[in-house]
C-alpha cells in the first residue's frame, strides 16, 4: 500500500523530481520531432550512428522510453524512471545532433558521458546491497573520465572543436563510458552470481538479461551483422530498433511486477520473437550463399519462400521448445542439469574437511543448485547448543538475535529431529511439538514464518545440526525426489561435519603437541642457561681459587725449603696439578660457550657466532680447515628465539663438519632480504647421502640433524640440506623474520 503524499514529504520531493526531468525530456523530444520534419538541417550530422540518422526510429525510441518511464514512476521505481528519461533525453538529443543541431550535440554528448555513471549505479543497486569500495571506486572513475572530456565542450565550439587534430579520438573516446560503465555492471552482477546468491534474488537479473537477449538479438542478426558482412538482403535497421523497447518492457516487469498474470504471455510473445529471429536469420544467411552461387535473392524469390516454409516445418518445433525451455529457467530458475550438480554437491561435501567450506556448501551451494529461495544452518556448537553457523537468502532468521537461537542439545526439538531423522515440513514439526514444553529459543525457531523444511545432518544416530530450508521460486512445492535428495545430503552432511570436527581435534592435538615440544625446548635452553651460569659461578670459581692456593703453596714451600734439592719434587706436583686445574677450567669454559652462546643476548647473532667461530679457531690451533665468515648485515631485526635457533644450527653444523666432514675450507654466511634471514654453511668435505627424511638419522644414533629441523620448524623457517658422498655439504636455513618473531 503506498504511503498518502502528504505524511511521505520525502516521496514527494522525488516524485516531483522526476515529473521535472520527464517534461525537460518530452521538451527534448518535440524539439527533435520539430527539428526533423519541420526544419530544415541546421548544417552536416554531428553523431554518425545510423541509428540516430534514421528520421523516425530515435523519436519512437525516446517517447517509448518516454511513456514506460512514467509508468516505473506510477510504481514507485523512481531509479528506474530516472533512467530510462535519461535515455529517452540521449535518443532526442541524439537525433537532434544528427540533423546538425550544435546545442542538441552539445547536450547529446554531455548526457552521454553522464549517464556512464547512472548506468553502473543504477545496476549495481539490482544487487539491493550498499556499495562497496569497488562500487564507489568505479562511479568515480567514469564520473572523472565524463568530467575530463566534458571539458572541450566548455572551451571551443563546435567548429573550432572539430578542427582540433584530435577531434576523431575524443570523439571515439566520448562513447567508451556507457559501454564501460556496462560492462563493469556485468561484471559485478556476474561476480555476485558465481558468490552463490540463491537463485530468487537472482530473478529480476535473469529478467533483466533474457529481455536483452529479446531486444538486441533481431537488431544485430537481422540488420547489424547482415549489413556489416554485405548481405544482399537485410531487415533495415528503423525496424529492428523498435524491437529495443523491449528492453526497458523487462526492466519494468523484472522490478516493478504488477501482476504474474503478464508472465506467460510475455514469456510467450518473446519465445516467438527469438524463433522468428532465427528462422528470418536462417533465411538471410541462405539469401547470402544464393548471391555467392550467383544468384541473385530479388529474382528467385521462389527458392527463399521454399527455404523458410521449411525451415519454418522443420524447426519451428525443436526452436520453440529449446526457448520455451529457456524463458522457463529465466522465470523459474530451475537449471538443466539438477540431478548431476546435485550429485556433484554431495561429492563435494563427501570431500570437505575444512569448517569453512563445509558451510558455504550446506548454506550457499545448496541454495544455488536446488534453487532455494533462503537456508539457515545450525551446528553443533558445544555439549549443550546448536548455534547458527550461517544464513543465505531472505532468511528470517536474520531478524533474530544469534543468543536467542542457542537451540539447546538436549531439547525437544533437535530430540524430535534426531528420531525422525529424514526432512520434516514445517506444518508437521509444529503439529509434532504441539503443547510441549520447549525453551524460549525453540519456542522463537518453532514460530518463524516462511520455514518449509527442517532437514536433520545425521550421522552414526548422532544430530550434528539441522538445515532451515525455505521456499522455492514462486511455490513451497518440494517432490518427493526432492526430499530423497535432501535426505541423503543430509546425512552426507552429517558425515562431513563428523568428519571436520574430527580433523580440527586432530589439528587441535598438534598445535598442543608443538606447543609442548616447544615449551620443551625452551625448558632445555633455559637448564642450559641455568647450568652455565652454575658452573661459571661454582665449579670454575673454586677451580680457579685452588689453582691461587697452589701457587701461594708453592711459593711457601720455596720459601721454607730454601735450595734444597729435596723439595723439587714437591713443587714439581704442585705445578702439575695446577696445570691440570687450568686445564679443567678451560674445558669447564668451552662446555659453558656451548651451553650459553657468548654475546648472543647482549651484542646480537653476529657477535656470538664470530666469538663461537674464534674458539674454534683457538681449540683447532691453525690445524682444522679454513673457516670463512660473511656475516656484515644488521641484525638488530632477528628476534631473540630466531637468533638462538640460528646459532645452534650454525653450532651444529660447524660441529658436524669439524668432526666428520673432513672438510679443508667452510663457508659460513648470514643474509638479511625481504623479510627473511638466512643462514648457510658450505664445507667441500666428503658429504653423505641425505635421507629422504631427516627422522630417519634419529634410527641411526644421529640426532643433530634432526634436532635442527625441529628448531627450524618450530620458528616457522624451512631448513635444506644439499649433500652427496665426495660433493660436500651444504646447509641451507631461511626463517621469515614477522613469523618467526612469536
């Protein structure tokens, strides 16, 4: 019921908006039909379209659009009237342009740029959703480009614009942006119908593109393109053109539907338009193969009459049946092939072990391959609810608030799902639960209006969640093929989410399991920080007192034996067992570097792994291989747990090499780029086979290896290793520094 005038002051601003633009337009239209066959030209055309050329076939166009746009505006489609006198005003002006008028040019090119970003907006909004930043982003880039070529109109005049060495390029240029600003609304449209929006919300869009079809096919078979490749006969084109009122027929009938009375004669009266398109069509291009043959279609009329009465005999039937079939699918949405996208939606769910992919298959897939007019999907949330996992369509559970719809496990309903365990209607699912005592949220889904089906996902006897399905296109009507596909979806489904629930504890476990081994790992680094720092300030301190204590007994022994020769001796032990007190601080020292990398908390990597490389150097006195350091980069930007895997591994692999490698020269380099580090380490010693898994070494006693891959795994790096018996080695480890930095 529409709103009166007076309580709706907004509506009647708009409404007399539009009656503003419709006279501008019906004043654009006399002004052409006057400037056609009252007037004489005013000078040379100034657009080339044959279309706008034609004396009639533009004003035919422009009061047609003319009329159907008051009749979107008695409608209240007021964007739809809005456009269509836009382009009643462009075929007016259009027309006034061919016949030399300089100001009905100016204007014709002014609305034509203009109206690039009316189109798109205007198709976009087909969508009934705000815009988004594509959509702003696309108006506004077909409103600057209207803007930059509206602005030689303001500065020459026609003559002087047209003697500009550029005229032809802007002149081409002015029609781009109502066939991009098509386009673009195509391409959205398309998008939002790959997205999986259910097929009755798609329906004004099929309208919309089989009234395109309608419209444009018998201009462009019957007179474009037999023109274009030079047939001898054609449908001229101030014909066909008229046939273009069709397309805002559809617009009005796809968004503004008055009755469904105008559905099948419509639907009739186009199927009979496209099938004496292609039999006039059929009959042009046989017209095309005469002349070829050398003769001439206007003197053997005869053999086109027999050719189109049995074209006509031949093919009427299979055409009428194919674009009958066609306008059906328009209409209802229903797809040729629903038993096998079925099937291919059932494989998909067998296949799905991803939480999210399983939704958008139970909500957005299935919607689009039954052609459903909403579903709402509830699943297991915990012990005790089903919660709403997602909704596609008009659903009415959107009105709802999601706390409200905890439908609880143990209830009544999912009780009563879980027994009958195939779909329920709607109608006998409130039959069933009639005076039982359900909570408020199954009281709250029990009573939403526009429910045809509850389907149970079953799987083992166990309800994993329940599909809401609402109604088809245009009835509630569901066969029973319908229902034993569901039921077997159902459970399918089931079985898919029993097995999704069961991948993501499995995943669950690991992520505990490498949290664990993690948190074994810094236990051990944090025991070996604890042991260093014990032994540093405990063994070696009185190791170190008592070589002190040595020498002070030595230098009393000295002192007290005099020259004698007895005491040689004595001191002889004495400084032994001083020498091996040193020796054993040393060798404490070495096992707290290795323990504790020197400098690597304080001065960063490069300054722990050169001290760590000159140890090695010292311990090897000139008799190992060569080591070469290239370590010049900053790393300031290696986080700590980075910095220490970074040095074990390099700790290990030197102590690899230097042990059984038999190496003469190691590289060991450090390399920051693109938000990686990298750390590699290349000794020309006798190599190894490198097993297929690093976990095989384990079996064999050699566990360095394998405890680098798991302190490269577990900051995120990747390590590889490169060898083969005689070849040398190489080590090769890259971490990403933001994914490493946990």
């Amino acid at each position: 019921m529409r709103v009166p005038l007076r309580a709706n002051p907004e509506y009647l601003w708009r409404r007399l908006a539009i009656l503003s633009v419709a006279v501008v337009a019906l004043a654009l239209l006399l002004a052409a039909g006057a400037d056609t066959w009252v007037f004489a030209p005013e000078g040379p055309p100034l657009a080339e379209s044959g279309l706008l050329r034609e004396p009639l076939s533009p004003l035919v166009l422009a009061a047609g659009l003319w009329v159907i746009a008051l009749l979107a505006e008695s409608v209240g489609r007021h964007d739809l009237a809005w456009l269509l006198l836009l382009l009643s005003a462009l075929a007016a002006t259009g027309r006034l342009a061919a016949a030399g008028s300089r100001p009905g040019a100016t204007v014709y090119v002014l609305l034509l740029l203009w109206s690039g970003p009316s189109v798109f907006r205007f198709h976009y909004h087909l969508l009934h959703q705000p815009f988004g930043c594509l959509a702003r982003a696309g108006t506004a880039l077909l409103s600057l480009v209207a803007l930059v070529l509206s602005v030689p109109l303001l500065i020459w005049r026609w003559p002087a614009l047209q003697a500009q060495d550029w005229y032809a390029v802007w002149r081409t240029a002015v029609t781009i942006p109502p066939a991009v600003a098509g386009g673009l609304a195509v391409l959205f449209l398309a998008w939002e119908r790959l997205e999986g929006w259910a097929e009755a919300r798609l329906k004004h869009v099929r309208l919309i593109a089989y009234g395109s079809l309608v419209a444009c096919a018998p201009l462009l078979a019957l007179s474009l393109l037999p023109a274009a490749w030079g047939a001898p006969l054609y449908v001229p084109l101030r014909w066909t053109s008229l046939l273009l009122l069709a397309w805002p027929v559809y617009y009005l009938h796809a968004l503004a539907p008055v009755s469904q009375r105008f559905d099948e004669p419509l639907r009739r009266l186009s199927t009979t338009l496209l099938v004496a398109t292609v039999l006039l069509a059929g009959m042009l291009l046989f017209a095309s193969l005469l002349n070829s043959m050398s003769l001439p279609p206007r003197a053997n009329w005869s053999f086109l009459a027999l050719f189109l009465v049995l074209g006509v005999w031949l093919a009427r039937e299979p055409l009428w049946t194919f674009f009958e079939r066609l306008g059906e699918e328009t209409w209802q949405g229903r797809g040729a092939s629903y038993a096998r996208v079925v099937g291919r939606l059932a494989e998909s769910l067998s296949a799905t072990l991803e939480p999210g992919a399983l939704r958008r298959a139970l909500v957005h897939k299935l919607s689009r391959t039954m052609h459903i007019s909403w579903v709402s999907l509830f699943l297991r949330a915990d012990a005790q609810t089903y919660a709403l996992a997602g909704s596609h369509g008009l659903a009415p559970t959107a009105a709802l608030d999601p706390a409200e719809l905890a439908l609880p496990a143990d209830g009544l309903l999912a009780a009563f799902m879980a027994d009958w365990g195939r779909p329920a209607t709607h109608a006998h699912l409130r039959q069933a639960l009639r005076g039982a005592a359900l909570s408020a949220a199954e009281q709250a889904v029990v009573a939403l209006e526009g429910v045809v089906l509850w389907v149970p996902l079953m799987a083992g006897g166990v309800l994993h969640g329940l599909l809401l399905i609402g109604p088809r296109p245009g009835s509630d009507f569901y066969a029973r093929e319908d229902l034993e596909i569901l039921t077997t979806l159902g459970h399918q489904s089931g079985v898919a989410i029993q097995n999704t629930r069961l991948v993501m504890e499995v995943q669950a476990s690991r992520q505990e399991l490498a949290r664990a081994h993690q948190q074994l790992l810094d236990a051990g680094e944090q025991e070996r920080l604890a042991l260093a720092r014990e032994l540093h300030d405990g063994a070696v301190q009185q190791l170190i007192g008592i070589s002190y204590q040595l020498v002070a007994g030595r230098r009393a022994a000295l002192e007290a034996m005099g020259e004698d020769g007895a005491a040689d001796e004595v001191l002889d032990v004495l400084e032994t067992t001083r020498q091996e007190t040193l020796e054993v601080v040393s060798q404490i020292r070495s096992l707290i570097g290795e323990l504790r990398p020197p400098g690597l908390e304080d001065l960063g990597l490069v300054a722990a792994l050169r001290s760590y490389v000159s140890r090695v150097r010292q311990e090897q006195d000139g008799s190992g291989p060569t080591i070469t350091l290239r370590l010049d980069v900053d790393d300031r930007l290696v986080p700590q747990r980075v910095a220490l895997c970074l040095f074990r591994v390099a700790q290990e692999g030197l102590r690899n090499a230097l042990r059984h490698a038999q190496a003469s020269h190691i590289d060991l380099s450090l390399t920051l780029y693109g938000g990686y580090v990298e750390l590699v380490l290349v000794d020309d010693g006798r190599g190894f086979v490198v097993p297929g898994r690093l976990s095989e070494m384990a079996a064999k006693n050699h566990f360095g290896m394998v405890s680098m891959s798991e302190r490269v795994a577990q900051v995120g790096g990747l390590i590889n290793i490169i060898s083969a018996p005689g070849a040398g080695t190489e080590l090769r480890v890259q971490v990403a520094l933001a994914e490493g930095d946990l």
